[in-house]
C-alpha cells in the first residue's frame, strides 16, 4: 500500500478506502495539502463529497469494485473549510480486492465533462440492467433495465405511477425486503440472489442480481446489478420436466409389470395343476400321447411361471417394495438344491457340473429364498453359455475381511465389457449363437445384483470372449452367522 502511495503526483491526494467507503489512508503532495486540512483517516469519504455527486460517486465505486472496469476518472465537488466547495477531478482505481485508491487534482473542465460522459455512456450501455432502489421509491435506472420490464427506455419507466415492488413478484418481494434490510444492518456487503420481475405485459422474467448499499442524495439506498437469467431458467425447467417424465414412465412400467404379473400367474397355476393331474394320471390312464401332452403343457408353463415370477421380483426390487424374510442360511444345502435342479440341462448339455466347497461352510444371514435364487440365476446362466465337453463349478472362499464368496465358473463363451454392461440391464440380450439358441427375459443378473444389493453384497463378473466367466456373491462378513464362521475358519486352518 506504501508503494502505491509513494507513486502519488504532485499536487494530488492519494486515498485509499475499504469497500464500505472508510478512507484508510491518506496522503497529500505540494498544494494539494489544502484540500485535506479537515480529513482524518476512519472518516467516510462521502462526509467530504457534495450530496448531488455523492450518487454518481458511490455507482462508479461500485462498478469498479465489481471488476467491470479497473480505472475511471469523474468530477466532484470536495469539501473545503467554511461550507466552500472545490471542483476535483476523482480517478477511482482498484488497488486489491477490498480497497481501492482515489487520486484527487485540479484539472481541466472539459476533460472532466468528457470522463464524467464516457462514464455514463458505460453506466447506460451495460447489457445488464442497473437500478437504484429505497424501500420506498425507485432512484435511478438505467434503459437496459427498462428494457428488461418491457419499457423503450428508463424515462418512459419511471414516468409510471408505480412504486419499486410493483414490478416484483409477490411471492419474491419478502425475498427482496429481507435482503435489503440486511444490507442496511450491514449483515450483507453485496447480496447475490434469484428473483421473479413481472413485465409490463404481465409476463414472468427471472433474474439475477448482485446488491450493494450506496448513498444516493443523502439517504441509504440499494444498488443492483440485474442480469436476465430466463434463458437458463426455461432450460432447467425442461430438464426437470424431462426427469419427472422418465420416472414417471419407469414408475408406469413397474406398476404394469407387477399388475400383469399377477394377473398372469392366477391363470397359470390353474394350467400347470391340471396339467399336473393329467400328467400323472391321478384318475385313470390318459394314454402315452396325452401323457406327453400334459407334460410339455406343465414343463412350458411352469416356465412361464418363472419368467413372471423373475418379472414380479424386479417390479417390486424396483419399486423398492421387496421384502426381505431373513433367518440364518445352510449355505452348504442351498447350494446342493441349486445343483440338483441344473444337473438335469448340464447332462444334456454334455457338460461337466463341478462342486468345490469347503468341509464346513458357515451359515450367513439371508432370505433364504433369494439365496436360492441367485445361486439358480448364476447356474443356470453358467449352463446355458457353455459349449458341450466344457465344465460348470460351484465353489466357496471364507475370509475375515471380505466375508463369504459364493462363486460360479465356466469355461463357456465369455463376455466382453460391452457384454457384461447389457447382460446387468434389465431385459438385456448378448447377441451370440447361444444366446439365440436358449432364449431368457435378461432379468437373471439383475435380479441377483440387485437382490444382493439388498443384502449388503456384492455382484463381481470377471469375463472375455472366448475364456469363460466367473461370477462371484459376495457377502460381507455382517451377514456372516458368527459361530459357524468360527467353526469354518477354524476347519480351514487345521
């Protein structure tokens, strides 16, 4: 700050204020000491300058203090001793962020009209609209403002018989008033906020505006810097519209697929009953035909019964009203069940289905028939993506730290990262030759990763093209039943 003042011209007074307009220091060179023999430091620099120009003075402080200009030179009239009244010209310059330095000298006449002149051609020329507001009355605007509310220009605004909230919207005026008050109790320096004028066309502009207090004529007002913001407004309200759409058309879909499930499912399980009985000829012989019949009538709805079920199961996981009944898991004998129900399609298949499970495997904390579900879901996936004379395997790690791998390999045809992204959508299809061979929903993956979601697991594929895919489930280690974890690391460790 010393250097900048040591800078000072000869007969010239250097001054420098803080953003509340507190001249912090000052210095006079040669005969400029007359024109501060009255000035101390901590004074405000207005109490020296004439009441008319102290609004010009505070609307130039401002615009520079905001960063739109970094110098300006206007003229002002500072006080001298005995009421008398001396013609300076003022060059405001932003020293730092919160100070700046006025230099007061004599100067010419004419080439203070012209720097007063340029200043003002800035102040009405700025695309932003300008205001100067009481809580009373509108001081001073300038015609980009009068443009915004729908006027030719800020005569034509001000000539109306209208007080300043008249052109604010009712429901941000409160906004307004409790930012204004907090200026003046010198809670806000600048205040920046969102509101709502109202054109004089009745329609709706959003705004947005930097506030600082000024004195203007004596009396404490607000100085606004207001910038049109609609444009950007009308985008988020699009964007939001578009959001609202999307989940309201998802909200749709898993309502018509939870509804259609179950409309489903009352006529389906009356197809595979009798279907059931004729098949098994409860009341007499049916003949061989009519046997077969019977059985691929109760073996194709008993599948359609599981793709509804699957479809049921993520309408509701989607609508986050699946229920979880949890009791503690025989791991062991869940994964036996699962085998069982698949070695029957692997045999066909011509395949290998492997079980590799450790002597004593702990029980977890689950619902045990979505614990059947995803070890089935990642079977019968590994089974139906796997070339004949290839293998499927079931194994289990227990770690401390991780908790309980449940993990399914194959040695079938891969996935790329593509792949493995589509096959974890809902209704997602990989298009392969065995994909096209054994047509599914694409609900198996998702259903798992979500259902283990719900239990605090983890879904983890590690795939590629042409070398097969592991699957792993993986529990964290609160879901874990205590006592038989300790018994399965303790038989692990001898």
């Amino acid at each position: 700050m010393s250097e900048a003042l040591g800078h000072s011209e000869d007969n010239a007074v250097v001054i420098v204020v803080d953003d509340a307009g507190v001249m912090l220091h000052i210095r006079a060179s040669g005969a400029a000491d007359r024109y501060v023999e009255n000035v101390a430091e901590g004074e405000g620099i207005l109490e020296h300058i004439h009441p008319e120009d102290r609004g010009f003075f505070e609307l130039t402080r401002s615009w520079i203090a905001n960063g739109e200009g970094h110098v300006a030179t206007i003229r002002v009239r500072w006080a001298r001793a005995h009421g008398h009244w001396s013609t300076l010209l003022a060059t405001l310059e932003a020293e730092r962020s919160e100070t700046l330095q006025i230099t007061l000298r004599q100067d010419g006449a004419a080439a203070s009209r012209r720097s007063e002149a340029q200043m003002r051609r800035v102040v009405e020329g700025s695309a932003q609209g300008i205001i100067v507001r009481t809580a009373a009355e509108i001081l001073y605007m300038n015609d980009s403002f009068a443009r915004m509310v729908g006027y030719a220009n800020a005569r034509e605004c001000m000539s109306v018989d209208a007080g300043p909230d008249d052109m604010l919207h009712p429901d941000d005026a409160p906004t307004i008033a409790r930012h204004l008050r907090a200026r003046i109790a010198g809670e806000e320096v600048v205040s920046n906020y969102e509101f709502r004028l109202i054109r004089r066309d009745g329609a709706i502009l959003w705004v947005e505006t930097h506030a600082a207090l000024v004195e203007w004529d004596g009396e404490w007002a607000s100085l606004s810097w207001i910038t049109d913001i609609s444009r950007r407004k009308a985008m988020e309200q699009e964007l939001l519209r578009s959001k609202e759409a999307a989940e309201y058309a998802n909200r749709s879909k898993t309502d018509f697929l939870a509804n259609m499930s179950h409309e489903l499912r009352t006529p389906l399980n009356a197809i595979i009953g009798f279907s059931e009985v004729i098949k098994g000829e409860m009341f007499g012989p049916a003949g061989r035909r009519y046997a077969e019949y019977a059985r691929d009538i109760h073996d194709s709805g008993q599948h359609l019964l599981e793709i509804i079920n699957d479809i049921l199961d993520l309408s509701k996981l989607e609508a986050g009203k699946f229920v979880l009944h949890e009791t503690d898991v025989c791991v062991a004998a869940v994964a036996e069940q699962c085998l069982a129900l698949v070695r029957g399609r692997a045999e066909e298949g011509c395949m290998a289905l492997k079980i590799d499970l450790p002597d004593s495997l702990p029980d977890i904390h689950a619902d045990q028939r979505a614990m059947k579900q995803i070890l089935l879901n990642l079977l019968s996936n590994a089974v139906k993506f796997t070339l004949p004379g290839g293998s499927v395997t079931l194994c289990a790690e227990i770690n401390p730290e991780r908790g309980l791998d449940m993990i399914v390999a194959d040695t079938g045809v891969g996935m790329s990262e593509t792949d493995i992204g589509i096959a974890l959508l809902p209704f997602g299809q990989i298009d392969s030759s065995l994909g096209r061979k054994h047509q599914g929903t694409g609900l198996g993956l998702p259903l798992c990763k979500s259902l283990l979601a719900l239990h605090g697991a983890k879904l983890i594929i590690d795939s590629a093209p042409g070398t097969g895919t592991t699957i792993t489930a993986r529990f964290p280690p609160e879901r874990v039943v205590a006592h038989t974890f300790a018994q399965a690391t303790g038989s692990s460790s001898t």
